[in-house]
C-alpha cells in the first residue's frame, strides 16, 4: 500500500519526518509492503504559488494511494488559514472522511471518541453584513443531513461493537440547538436499536466536558458532532498529557481511505528549535496500522511510543529535556530489540 505523507507546517515537518524510519522499520520486519511519498502542500507553496490542494490531488489520492499521513497545517504569514481549511477541509469533504476517530487514552482505559468530520458548523455556509469594512452581522450555519449523520452513527456503533466496548454516549445539545441537536438523538436513539449490547447515554456537551474532566473513567465510547469533537478532543488532549501525545483518524468507511494526523496544530512557539513531541505523530501510524489490520506492528509501535515517552529522552511538554529526534531515536532502538 503507498502512503501519500504530508509534512505541511511548523512542527509537522519535524515531527513527521522523525518517525518515518519506524514506520519503514516496522513494514520491513512485519513484511507489511507500506511505502510512501511525500508531498510538499502547506504554506510555503501556498506563499509561491498560490496553490493549497493541487488540481487533480485528490483523484490521484484516490487510485494510487490508501492514506495520507498528515502533520499539522497553520502559518503565522496566512492568519485566515485559507491554505489550511483548503487542503485538510479539502481532503475531509472530497474524500468522504466522515469518520474521525480520536482515541483518549489514559493510565485505566481508552475512551473512544468519534466526530462527525465533514459537515456541522464546519461546512462553509455563512457570511457576513456590514458596512465600510465594518462586520455587523456574521453567520456561519450548522447544516447536518439525516444521511451524514445515520451513516456516521451507524458506523461508529459498529466499530464500537466490534471491539467489545458496550457503552456508548452521544454528546449533543438538543436543548438549546434543536434542529440539529434533535436529528442527532433521533438517529442515535434509532441505529442504537440494532446494537441490543450497547448500552446508549445522552449528555449535553456542557455537562459532558465537565463530568470528563472531572472524572472520564465511566465512558467507553463517546459521538459527537463536528464541533463538539473537536473541542472534546483537546479536553482529552489534555486529560493524556498534553497535545504532544494525542493522535487522530479520518476514515471513509465505504473505501477504507484513512487520513491520519496528529491533533496538534503546527506550534509556531516551538517550530524549528527540534524538541516538538513526536509521539502523536508516531501514535498517528499506530492508528494508520491498526486501521489496515496490522495489529501486531501497531501494538508493538503503541509500547514503544509510550516506554521512550517515559524514558529520559522525553520532549520538555512531558517534563524532559529531550528532542524531537533523541525521543523517536529511542523509539527506534526499542522498536530494534524486540
Ligand atoms: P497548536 O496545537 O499548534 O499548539 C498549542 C500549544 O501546544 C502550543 O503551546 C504548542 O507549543 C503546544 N504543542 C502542540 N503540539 C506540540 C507537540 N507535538 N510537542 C510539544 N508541544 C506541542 O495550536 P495553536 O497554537 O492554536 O495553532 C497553531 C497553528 O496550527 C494555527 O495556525 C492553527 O490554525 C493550526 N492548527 C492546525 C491543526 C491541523 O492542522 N490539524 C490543528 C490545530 C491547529
């Protein structure tokens, strides 16, 4: 399988790089046959050329490649960030990836988070009212389709069940935002009754942030929407330890096409001086193996990542001195011994 790898921004060209020798490492001694290419989209060539998504990228994508591993997108010279909402927004939407899975994982369990990747307040419909420069009325709609949203639900539960996890909590707020909030209970609750092993929750998203950060151990699986997602996310980011150590899979279920990130962004404050965490990137193949059903290289890369992240060669966002190279070099010389 070739994988179209996607540095972008910042710390996504130090990280990205840095664990590609475990990813060849891994398909060598597995016999996996994983090979890549990489592609320069991002700033610099939006900067020159003006180009974010190159014409006829994502039919290529399609035919040639089975995923994209991607870095992070965001420059400080593209404030608006049209480069980035141009590629990744791009990519979610053209190649279907309606499926984000973001996996919480703590010391006692992983939580499996789902988000609904593609439409939501996401989807571009909106604008603005005002007067000599001056906004006075802005309005970005949250659109969601019965279809979206019943293929996402369906899909999810299914995953969910597969893996023997038996709760489920779909994360809304039907009560202050009822159309959409509403379609999505309906769904839940409707594609709920074809998985009688699940055991399904509903929580609005305000008091479902609170009670995870509070105390996470009760969920198992959580669905959410593409907005509510994204910001549980980052709780759950923040929960693991720290951006640094969160990874992310956009999956369209139809084709198996699966773009893999970390959830960071491209961390401008610490591009270019070597010490960005790679552990979410390389947590990124761990999803991107399991997905193809590696899950011997997947576990063993998983152990990996996290014995170096433990080990004297972690990044200063878990409290070391180590590097960006010097943490998946010892990745590397774990990855060797075993
Ligand atoms: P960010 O995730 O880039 O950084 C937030 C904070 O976490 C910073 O202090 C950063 O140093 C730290 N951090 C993030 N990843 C780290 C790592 N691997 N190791 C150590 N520390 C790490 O979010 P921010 O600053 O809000 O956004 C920066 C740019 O990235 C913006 O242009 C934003 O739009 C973009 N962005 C892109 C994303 C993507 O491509 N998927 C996701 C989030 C933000």
């Amino acid at each position: 399988m070739r994988i179209a790898v996607v540095p972008g921004d910042g710390i996504g060209k130090e990280v990205i790089p840095a664990t590609l020798p475990a990813l060849t490492l891994l398909s060598d001694a597995f016999g996996l046959d994983l090979e890549y290419d990489v592609f320069g989209w991002g700033a610099d060539e939006w900067i020159a050329s003006g180009v974010g998504l190159p014409t006829g990228a994502v039919e290529r994508l399609s035919k040639d490649y089975g995923c994209v591993f991607l870095g992070a997108l965001g420059d400080p010279r593209i404030p608006d960030m049209a480069h980035g909402r141009e590629i990744l927004l791009g990519l979610r939407r053209e190649l279907d990836l309606y499926v984000n899975h973001r996996p919480i994982v703590l010391s006692d369990g992983v939580i499996d988070l789902y988000r609904e990747n593609t439409q939501g307040l996401y989807v571009g419909v909106g604008g603005t009212v005002g007067r000599a420069g001056v906004v006075n009325v802005a309005i970005d709609e949250c659109v969601y389709t019965r279809d979206t949203v019943e293929k996402f639900v369906r899909s999810c539960l299914r995953r969910l069940s597969e893996k023997g996890r038996r709760k489920v909590t779909l994360v809304h707020k039907a009560n202050a935002v009822p159309n959409t909030g509403g379609l999505w209970v309906d769904v839940f609750r409707k594609e709920l009754g074809a998985f009688p092993e699940m055991i399904g929750s509903e929580e609005y998203v305000d008091s479902f942030c609170y009670n995870l950060v509070r105390d996470p151990t009760p969920y198992e699986g959580v669905l959410a929407s593409n907005l509510f997602g994204d910001i549980i996310s980052d709780i759950g980011a923040a929960l693991m330890g720290g951006l640094g150590l969160a990874a992310s899979a956009s999956i369209c279920p139809e084709t198996g096409f699966v773009l893999v990130e970390p959830v960071h962004g491209s961390a401008p404050d610490i591009a270019g001086k070597g010490v960005a965490n790679p552990c979410a990137a390389a947590m990124s193949v761990v999803l991107m193996l399991d997905h193809f059903g590696h899950t011997e290289a997947a576990d063993m890369l998983r152990a990996c990542v996290g014995e170096a992240a433990r080990s004297d060669a972690a990044t200063p966002d878990l409290g070391g001195r180590g590097t960006t190279d010097g943490l998946m070099g010892t990745v590397l010389a774990l990855l060797g011994r075993r």
